[in-house]
C-alpha cells in the first residue's frame, strides 16, 4: 500500500508535517488504524533503530523521528481510545527509572483504554517509589511496566523488591513489556506476565482478571 510506505519514508525522514499529513489521508481512505500504526509508523521506527545501530543517523535523527510518531499518534488516539466497553479494570503505567522510551508505552495505554480500562499513566523515568506509592493510593488491579533501553530493565526488578517491601505485592498483577523484555525475564523478576504486544498484554490482562 503506497501510503503506508510514505508514512514510513517520512518516519524515517524525521518530516513531522509530512506524517501528520499522510496519516490524515490514510484515515481518509480508510485504511484501518492498525495497518497505519504497524506497517506505516512502528515499521519506520523499526528502519529507524536500524540505521542507528549501524550509526548512518544519530540521536538528532531518533529524536526527530520520535517526534514525528508522536504528532501521527496524537491523530490516531482518539480513535484508538474510543470504546463504548463499561471499565473493565484499572490499570497504572509507565516506563521505568532511567528510561525516557514513552512511544511503545502510549500505544500499550491507549490500546488499553480503548478496551475499557481506566488507566493513569505516570510517563518516562518513574521510580519505583512512585509507582508503588501509586499502587497503594489508587489500588489498580494491574501495574504496567515499559523498557526499551536494555540496562534500565533492572529497574523493574527495584519495583517488584519495593511492591514486597511495603507489602502491597499480593494487590496488583504486574505486567512487563518492552524490547529488551521476554518471559524469562518477568519469570526471574517475579512479574506476574510479560506480553510482547498492547494486543496480547490486554488479553493477559484480562485473564487475570476472569473477563
Ligand atoms: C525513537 C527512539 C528514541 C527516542 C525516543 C522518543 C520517545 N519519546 O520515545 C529518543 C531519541 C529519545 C531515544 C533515546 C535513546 N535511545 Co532510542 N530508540 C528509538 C527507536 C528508534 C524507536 C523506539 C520506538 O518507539 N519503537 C516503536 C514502539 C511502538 O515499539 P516499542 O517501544 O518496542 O513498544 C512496543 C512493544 O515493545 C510493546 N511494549 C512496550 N512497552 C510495553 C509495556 C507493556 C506492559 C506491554 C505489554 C508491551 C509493551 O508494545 C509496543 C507497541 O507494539 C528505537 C529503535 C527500535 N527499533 O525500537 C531506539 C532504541 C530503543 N534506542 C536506543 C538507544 C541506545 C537510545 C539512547 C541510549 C541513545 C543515546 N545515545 O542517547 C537514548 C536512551 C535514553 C534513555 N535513557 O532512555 C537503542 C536501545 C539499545 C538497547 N538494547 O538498549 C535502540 C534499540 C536503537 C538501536 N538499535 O540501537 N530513542
């Protein structure tokens, strides 16, 4: 499809005005919003990551091509979050200390809210003091853990010692997720689940929850 490809040359071009434009026409033609997020935008970060490693861009370029998935997911997420579904659970979420990821982040938040979750979500390098002094004052059946730069994953491990610490470990399922993140590692951590995609984490999710 010509207009995904365009979205994702100009994600990997850093043109902000360019995705907001061609996500907009995408809408218009009625391109479904997961055909958009997946093989548009997520697949031009993924080119992205790729030139990055190989250093033909340099952080001015991921910042701009960050940017401009933020401006093309600001379209999308009324559309993503509309759901006519009554609440289904509550759900606290953030990327953890030391990590200033947030994208993959906000897809998990919004696809969750769009399935009828009531979610607060607490942004970039929360520490594990606030989230568990989160999961004490709004008691959320789920808390949601996000990484994509692989040394801050052991600060999810520094959340799940606290939820122990101050007891509150038995009140809230945890769920992790990010690149560097795989079930082996939320086994060793002892989360309660890992969930590779927003989809199969709210699935997960659900489950727990015996909806
Ligand atoms: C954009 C970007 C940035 C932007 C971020 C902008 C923003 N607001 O998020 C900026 C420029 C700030 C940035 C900074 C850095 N970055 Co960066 N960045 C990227 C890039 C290109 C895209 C990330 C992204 O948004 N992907 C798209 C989203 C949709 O995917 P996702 O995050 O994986 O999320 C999905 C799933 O993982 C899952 N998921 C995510 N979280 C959760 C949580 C739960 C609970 C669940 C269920 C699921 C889930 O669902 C999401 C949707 O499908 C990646 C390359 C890549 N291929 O990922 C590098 C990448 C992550 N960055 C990297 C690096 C090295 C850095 C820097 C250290 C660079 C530097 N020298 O300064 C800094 C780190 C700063 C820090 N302390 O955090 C490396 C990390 C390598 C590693 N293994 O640790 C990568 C992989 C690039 C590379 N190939 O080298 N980066």
């Amino acid at each position: 499809m010509d207009s995904l490809k365009g979205i994702e040359e100009a994600i990997v071009k850093g043109r902000m005005d360019e995705v907001k434009l061609l996500t907009r026409q995408a809408l218009e033609q009625k391109i479904p919003v997961n055909d958009i997020l997946n093989t548009g935008l997520i697949k031009g970060l993924e080119t992205v990551g790729k030139l990055f490693e190989s250093q033909q861009i340099f952080v001015p370029e991921l910042l701009m091509a960050g940017m401009a998935m933020k401006d093309a997911l600001s379209i999308l997420k009324p559309i993503m979050e509309k759901s006519d579904i009554p609440p289904v659970g509550k759900v606290v979420i953030g990327t953890v200390e030391g990590d200033v990821h947030d994208i993959g982040k906000n897809i998990v938040s919004m696809i969750f809210v769009g399935s009828g979750f009531q979610v607060t979500d607490l942004g970039i390098d929360v520490s594990a003091q606030k989230f568990v002094d989160t999961v004490e004052k709004e008691k959320p059946d789920v808390l949601a853990l996000s990484c994509l730069y692989t040394p801050t994953r052991l600060a999810m491990n520094d959340v799940m010692r606290l939820l122990k610490e101050r007891n509150v470990r038995n009140d809230v399922k945890v769920i992790i997720g990010g690149a560097p993140i795989d079930q082996n590692y939320a086994n060793m951590i002892g989360a309660d689940g890992y969930a590779p995609d927003p989809p199969s984490g709210v699935k997960k999710v659900m489950g727990w929850l015996g909806k």
